[in-house]
C-alpha cells in the first residue's frame, strides 16, 4: 500500500459511547487501518454518547473506505459520513473574479463604464500598446490545454482538465500575484488550437501552455511564437527544464564536479526531456545520452520526430548503443521524465562514485528514492514526500511575473538560465547539503528573484516595450 498522504485526506464523523477513553479508542482504530489521524474534534456531546470528527490522511480512496469500515465495525459505533477533503476543496471552483476597484454609486460607475469606459476604448484603439496599462492585459495570462496529457493521467479531455488548470491559476496568484485564467479547449486539432489561442490573444499579457501531448505540443509553441507579440511559456518544457538546472547546478556545487565534465543520461524525450536536454546543451553540458524506450538517441538511426533528431544530432557524441541500464554505466549524473520503476539498486550502484539521481517521473518515480540513496550522492524527486522536490511552482509564477513585469514579447534560453540560476541561489552555502539542494516551493524569496533576474535577461537579450513600462 501506497503511504498516507493529504492527498486522500479525510473527515469522518462518528458517534460513539460516551467514555474516558472514546476518542483514544477511535484514534487507535484508525491508526490499526493504515491510517494517520490528523485532527480530533468532539462537535456533539450528550450523557451517552459522542459525536466526533476525526481528520486523517489515507493511501487511497479505497484505503479511505477500509478506515470506515474499521471503525464502523466497533461495538456501538455508527460512521454518520465520510467526507473526502480534496473534493470539498474544489466544490464550486478554485477561482474568483473580484473587482479591483469599488462600484459604490453612479460616479464610480460612470467612470468604471458607461459613459466613461468610452474614453479609454478610444485611447486604446489610437495606441494599442496602452493596452498593457489600462486593462487587466499587464497582469493577466491565459492557462491554455487541450487535456490531452494531463498530469500522469493522459487523455482525460477538456472538461476534466479543469481542476487542474484551476489550480495552476491559484499557484501563479498566490506566489506572485500573477492573474491567471484556465482556458481549457474542447479541440485536439493543432491548428484549430492555434487559431483560437491567437483570437483570444488581445486579453492576455502571455501563454502559459500545459498538459498538451508530445509532438503536438511543440508544433502549437513553435507556431504561437512567431504569430504572437506575448510570450508563450510550455511549463511542461520550459518550466520542467529550469527547475532540473537549478537543482542540477547546486547537486553539482555539492559533489565537487562541474556540468561540462559529467556524463549525464536523460530517460524520457517527451516535452520536458527535449526542454531540459537543450537547455543542459545550451548551459555547456557536453556528454549527454538520451534514452528512450527503446534505448540510447544515436546519429545512427533515422527518427520522424523533429525533436528527437536534434537530440541524436546534438548529444551522444561516442555514439553510445544500449538500453538505459547499460548506459548508466560510469554515468555522474541521471535525469528522469519518463515512467516508473525502470531502475533498481544494481543499475544505481553501476553510476560514477558521486553519482546525482534525478528521478522525476510522477506520482511513482523511475527508481525508489530510499534505494537510489544507498548509492547516489544526492537523490531528487518530483514528490512532496521526499528531500529535494523538483517542482515547477519554483519557477513559473516568478517567470511570468518578469515576463509581465519587463513587458516581454518573447522567451529566450538567456532568461531560463537565469531563472535557474536565482532558484540555485535560493540555497545558500550553509544551507547545501545532500537532502537541501532546491529551496521550498514556499520560500517567499524564490518568485521574486526569478522574476528580478527575467527582467535583467530580457533587458540584456530583447529590450522590453517602451510603452509596458509606462
């Protein structure tokens, strides 16, 4: 069984006898299921008997049922409701609209709108860059899918990729008070995509794109960047790869090596793979090996995607053969974003001594972390429950928030460098160690930095627009 996690958090209300030890007795039952009890709360009491609340994190939803069905099967118990708390989060959305300004009587009103709105309609359509100052344009970006590969969840469509969308917004407010709305699109036809995201462009001072399938996905950046004058950021991409530099600069500062010297193998050429493997190219990396399923990138070989014949052109200069394990041999450092379970301890303990072991793929990671560590120097993941989480909220809002706040049009490998670079920064030399190589997602220095050293790049790579600045 999977751990516990908040995940699967919840709330049970139970009646009981009244006694001394009511609530321990309960708390114990939960436990003795697999359980972990997180709140108790009486909210009824009478002679006889008890009303109590218990919070708990289970495994599952079917974990979840089995608590129940524990503690139901107690002496005199009665289980009234069992309340998933993830669910009660997400009723009615995750998202409002408030109005920035106050509408309290007919001045505010006719200032707000009509007649007064008029006015700044014209004052736009003379000079289209106000935009930017005068609406919500400055401050707003559009969180665009398909639902086509949602999380680790794959094609679940539009509709259901909401929550998610919902959510990805609240991440870009709450950590950089970045404006953000879900745009969840009821189409999987690349061009159809393109041509809707450019008619609802004007509202927006960027594209964030997300959870769209490989190779689709790269067609529709590629396109959406020279059609448009916002930027357009891939998270899958984009946000993926800077977050994997940061940690990567800092697990190297750890280890004594330097990333021109290591033999780094990347498992997993999707989105985040080709992102992060031109973004290692382009840092200075020079002995990369990409596998995918079916083993080692080579220039021996022909591939249909675009993608992977960069890959095959540009890494795997020995031109190294073999399956993924076989690669690993000898190798310093291995990045996943790709599936579970692909790696035991043999494989881990055949790396270089120092070895650094990226293993990213979600929510089950490419190898076991615990075992990855009775080898590798340093081990990270993208989960919650483990040291040093590579999580793209330590990227995206600030590097929406410079964006924004530079007025770029445009994203260049200058500005996801340096946003590696500040998330690096975030942890300082006394702070290093082999379980604290990427700062918290809730460190409240992280999106500003990222944001200061975006609009340094973009001042240095592409002058920001004059008029953003106003």
């Amino acid at each position: 069984m999977a751990n516990p996690s908040p995940g699967y958090s919840i709330q049970l209300r139970v009646e009981a006898p009244a006694g001394v030890t009511a609530t321990s007795e309960l708390v114990v039952t939960v436990a003795d299921a697999g359980a972990v009890v997180t709140a108790v709360d009486v909210s009824e009491s009478t002679g006889d008997r008890v009303l109590v609340d218990l919070t708990c994190y289970a495994a599952s939803a079917e974990h979840a049922a089995q608590v129940a069905e524990a503690l139901a099967a107690r002496e005199g118990v009665i289980v009234h409701d069992v309340a998933d708390r993830t669910f009660r989060l997400h009723a009615g959305g995750k998202l409002e609209i408030v109005p920035k300004t106050p509408l309290r009587n007919r001045d505010d009103l006719s200032r707000a709108y009509t007649p007064g709105v008029a006015r700044v309609c014209l004052a736009i359509a003379e000079q289209q860059a106000d935009a930017r100052r005068l609406t919500v344009k400055g401050n707003t970006i559009a969180v665009v899918t398909d639902g086509s590969a949602v999380l680790g969840l794959g094609n679940i469509g539009a509709l259901a990729s909401i929550p998610v969308m919902e959510g990805k917004a609240a991440l870009f407010k709450q950590f950089a008070d970045v404006d953000a709305w879900p745009v969840a699109l009821d189409t999987q036809d690349t061009e159809e995509i393109i041509r809707i995201v450019k008619a609802l462009a004007p509202v927006y001072g960027g594209i964030n794109l997300e959870d769209i399938a490989a190779p689709r996905c790269f067609e529709i950046e590629r396109r959406l960047r020279e059609e448009l004058d916002i930027p357009v950021f891939h998270d899958d991409q984009h946000g993926t790869a800077i977050v994997t530099l940061a940690a990567l600069v800092n697990a190297l500062r750890l280890v004594g090596k330097r990333l021109p010297d290591v033999r780094i193998v990347v498992s997993g050429v999707g989105a985040a793979g080709s992102a992060i493997i031109q973004l290692l190219v382009a840092e200075g990396a020079r002995d990369i090996v990409a596998c995918s399923r079916t083993g080692a990138i080579h220039r021996g070989r022909a591939y249909d995607d675009p993608h992977r014949t960069w890959i095959a052109e540009n890494t795997n200069r020995q031109g190294v053969h073999g399956t993924l394990a076989e690669v690993l041999v000898g190798a310093d450092v291995f990045i996943g974003v790709s599936a579970p379970n692909l790696l035991g301890e043999a494989e881990i303990a055949a790396m270089a001594e120092g070895s650094i072991v990226f293993a990213m793929a979600n929510p089950d990671p490419e190898v076991d972390p615990v075992v990855a560590a009775r080898h590798a120097a340093v081990v990270a993941t993208g989960r919650s429950d483990f040291p040093n989480q590579i999580n793209n909220v330590l990227a995206f809002p600030g590097f929406f928030r410079g964006l924004l706040d530079a007025g770029a049009v445009d994203i260049t490998p200058a500005m996801l460098v340096a946003a590696a670079e500040a998330i690096a920064s975030c942890v300082g030399e006394d702070e290093l160690n082999a379980s604290f190589i990427i700062p918290s997602v809730f460190d409240p220095d992280v999106a500003r930095v990222v944001a200061e050293a975006v609009v340094a790049a973009a001042h240095r790579t592409a002058p920001a627009q004059e008029e953003s600045a106003a």
